[in-house]
C-alpha cells in the first residue's frame, strides 16, 4: 500500500465518475511505494468499489483514457516517493 497513491487519488487524480474514482482509489490502495504497479483482480475491485463487473471495467477503461493524458503529472507526482 502507498498512502502517497491514495492521497492522489483522493485530491488529485483526475475520475471522470463517481463510480472511476473509487475503482481508482482502490487501484491506489494496492499500489507499490514507487507508483507503478497494481494488480487487483476485477472481483476485488468490485468488492472495494461495491459496484458490478461492467462497472469495474468501464471505470478502468475511462481511467485509462483519461490518466494516458495525465502520465507527466502521475510520475512527477510519484518521483517523490
């Protein structure tokens, strides 16, 4: 767990939905000190986010079109850690 990933994912990282940043948040929670991994499985995501499969993928599939835009930021944002 990283608290730096959650605090980021908390106050910063950009969620297109309500439903996107708890998935991220529960992306975050798993996350290694240097913010580069995280391998949840989906049926954990939805237990931490309390929402259906097809939620869990949708979020991550907005997640990753938007954070793809946000990369700079995201490794700055880790580099301290």
């Amino acid at each position: 767990m990283s608290w730096q990933c959650t605090s980021w994912a908390l106050r910063e990282a950009p969620a297109p939905t309500a439903t996107a940043r708890l998935v991220l948040i529960a992306l975050a929670d798993r996350c290694q000190p240097d913010g580069r991994s995280a391998w949840p499985t989906v049926e954990t995501l939805m237990a931490e986010a309390h929402t259906s499969e097809s939620s869990v993928k949708r979020a991550l599939k907005a997640l990753e079109c938007v954070l793809a835009s946000w990369r700079p930021l995201c490794e700055r944002c880790f580099s301290a850690v």
